[in-house]
C-alpha cells in the first residue's frame, strides 16, 4: 500500500502530517511512501529528508491523490473549512483518508467526503484513554503546544 502526503493548503498551517523519521517503520510494515514536494518545509522537513528514508517526493498534490491508497493529512476537509473542499475531486472510492476532520461540525461536509467513496478516519476521535495514548492526536498536538510555548 502506498501512504501519501500532500502538502497542508490551510492558510497559515505549519505542521505536516508525517516526519521523514517514521519512514523506515512503514517500510518495514511494508508501505510505500509519497510526499507532495514542499510538504515538511514549513514544519522544518526538506523534500531531501524524505528521499533519504525512501520516500518519494512528487511535484503536485494531484500525483500524491492519485498515486496513494492512504491520504495523511493533518487537517483534511471538515478541520479546513477555508479550502479543504478543493480536495473532495481528488479522493475516490477505496482511498482511506486520516487526519483531523472535525466530524461533528457539519453533517454535509461528512456526507460530501463519504460521496467520494473514501474511508475517513478522524484522528480527533480516537479515545483519550490511557491505552490510546500513544494515538492520541489530541494530546499530542497540546504536548507540542507547550513545549513549543516553553521552548520559544
């Protein structure tokens, strides 16, 4: 299976959804990497980070939509109610969408990205519990957050 990374189109979004470190893992477990060129760089990942785990950098979110089974976005349409319905063309039928979708926003915008024929996953729903943790982009992203407030 082939994992891709587009670039965040939210105005002002920093972060991106996979760090080059967690490459060798994936394809250990046997995927395939795809990362749209400029995806890290803002969160301070060049393209020639990922080329050196084995990624594969692609010029255009259309080749990574098209090219990848599984979409990682951090804030995929729903959390990106600004432009995050430009990417409802380039999902199809199989593909399986994760990142935060904010699901309980507006039922329309779940129906639109069901439409598709993607499979999404929220990771804003996975539950805070004890067990879940090391999934939990909820308190991951506020982790960060105080460090980030800490460290400047």
């Amino acid at each position: 299976m082939i994992v891709g990374v587009p670039k965040e189109i939210y105005p002002g979004e920093q972060r991106v959804a996979l760090t080059h470190l967690v490459i060798p893992n994936l394809a250990k477990a046997g995927f395939e990497v795809v990362v749209q060129s400029g995806a890290g760089v803002a969160a301070g990942y060049p393209d020639e980070q990922y080329a050196e785990k084995g990624a594969k950098v692609l010029p255009d979110r259309n080749s990574v939509f098209s090219t990848a089974e599984i979409i990682l976005q951090v804030l995929c349409y729903g959390a990106n109610d600004i432009n995050g319905a430009n990417d409802l063309p380039l999902l199809r039928n199989g593909q399986i969408l994760i990142g935060f979708l904010r699901p309980l926003g507006s039922a329309e915008v779940v129906q639109q990205v069901a439409r598709t024929g993607a499979t999404s996953y929220c990771v804003e729903l996975i539950p805070r519990t004890t067990r879940a943790q090391s999934m939990d982009a909820l308190s991951s992203m506020a982790n960060l957050a105080g460090y980030k407030s800490v460290l400047v």
